[in-house]
C-alpha cells in the first residue's frame, strides 16, 4: 500500500516533490529565523532596560543639582 499522506502530490510525480521540497524549505526558513529574531528582540529588550535604568539615575541626580541651585 503506498503512503497515503502524500496523496495529492503523488499524482504530479516529480513536479509534486520539488514544490513540496520548496514549501518545505520556505517553511523551514521562516521558522528558523523567526525563532532567531525573537531572541535577539529578547535581548534587545534586556539592553534598553539596562540604558534606562541608567539614564534614570543620571536624570534623578541632574534633577536634584538643579534643585539645589535654585534653592
């Protein structure tokens, strides 16, 4: 009995297989770099989180030198 999950693309032969192959290969593709991404998002985000709470400080400690001047 022949594989029965390939039958529509069976009846194309060859034809059939290499546009399976390919949709296989785009599906691959997108998978793969979807997941890259999404780490690099990841740290991306852990960076920025790290800037801001840098750039709070500076801020909070600019903000009370300008109090003090003008008291």
């Amino acid at each position: 009995m022949p594989a029965e999950p390939l039958g529509p693309w069976m009846e194309f032969g060859l034809p059939g297989l290499v546009i399976g192959a390919l949709f296989f290969l785009l599906w691959w593709t997108i998978n793969t770099t979807s997941k890259t991404h999404k780490e690099e998002r990841t740290e991306w985000r852990a960076d920025a989180n790290i800037r801001q709470e840098k750039t709070d400080v500076v801020i909070k400690e600019l903000t009370d030198v300008i109090r003090d001047r003008v008291k």
